[in-house]
C-alpha cells in the first residue's frame, strides 16, 4: 500500500479506534486532553430534587436504562437549622443502596455532599430508585440530587 496519510484512507482501509477489540457493550472511548483516552460505560445524570429537605419526603426517580448508579451528588438552597437531616438512596426493591447526611451546623446555600460508595446498586432499565430524607432539619430548603447512572 506504500506511504498513505490518515486523512486519505478510505473504505477497507479505514480501522477501529483504539482498544475497541476489549471495549464492552455501550462503551465510549474519552480522550483524556493528552493525546490518549480510555473506554468508558456512558454515564447518564439523571437530575430531581427534594422539595424540603426539612420535611420527611421521598421522590422517585425513574431508572431509564440498566447499568449501576455510581454516585448521587446533592446541592443545598438554603441553610439549615436544629439538626441534620439523613437522606437514604434505595433501589426498587427498597433496599438501601446508601445514605448522605446533609449537616446543619454551619450549613448555607450551595452546601455539596456526595456518596460515591454506593452497595446495591444495579439497576434494571424501566424501573426507578427512591430518594428519601428523613426531615429532622427545620428552615425550608430545596436539595437538588444529581444522580450518576453508568449505562450497562
């Protein structure tokens, strides 16, 4: 074939990315900025929010595609007053996949916590997780949820 640049390859010529040979289903390959990259399951952030964490309430988050949630990731509206207030992440058999305590003592506006080591944590597609606080907090304040599905 002699000396041919990339740029000038065509049909049979053409060639998979890199590594595709042990890449699984639903993979993407993501450049790491140095001229590499690795292959990765797609992730999905499916995003909900409790109206008041101060209130005992739970949201149901419907679960579009199989995989496992990797992490859910909460942001604060507003401080909170007299105690903490525990949210517990559960899949739909109602088992608990792990809990976050969102702190009260010297809490504001844009507070972050994050639970990264969930258990129990795979989930079937068209079917949902629950998010649950346990409202022992006082102030009213909405916590956002991001919750990080890695697509199986």
């Amino acid at each position: 074939m002699g000396n041919v640049t990339h740029s000038s390859l065509t049909g049979a010529d053409l060639h998979e990315p890199k590594g595709v040979a042990t890449a699984t289903n639903n993979q993407v390959y993501v450049a790491n900025g140095s001229s590499s990259g690795a292959w990765t399951n797609r992730q999905h952030i499916l995003i909900t929010y409790l109206e008041d964490v101060s209130t005992a309430e739970t949201v149901y988050v419907p679960i579009p595609f199989a995989g496992e949630i990797s992490k859910v990731t909460s942001v604060l509206s507003n401080a909170i007053t007299v105690a903490d207030s525990v949210v517990t992440i559960r899949n739909s058999a109602g088992t608990s996949m792990g809990t976050m305590t969102i702190a009260h003592s010297g809490s504001a506006a844009g507070d972050v916590d994050t639970n990264a080591s969930l258990a129990n944590n795979t989930v079937a597609a068209d079917s949902f997780i629950t998010i649950a606080t346990n409202g022992a907090s006082n102030t009213h304040a909405k916590l956002w949820l991001a919750v990080v599905l890695e697509r199986s």
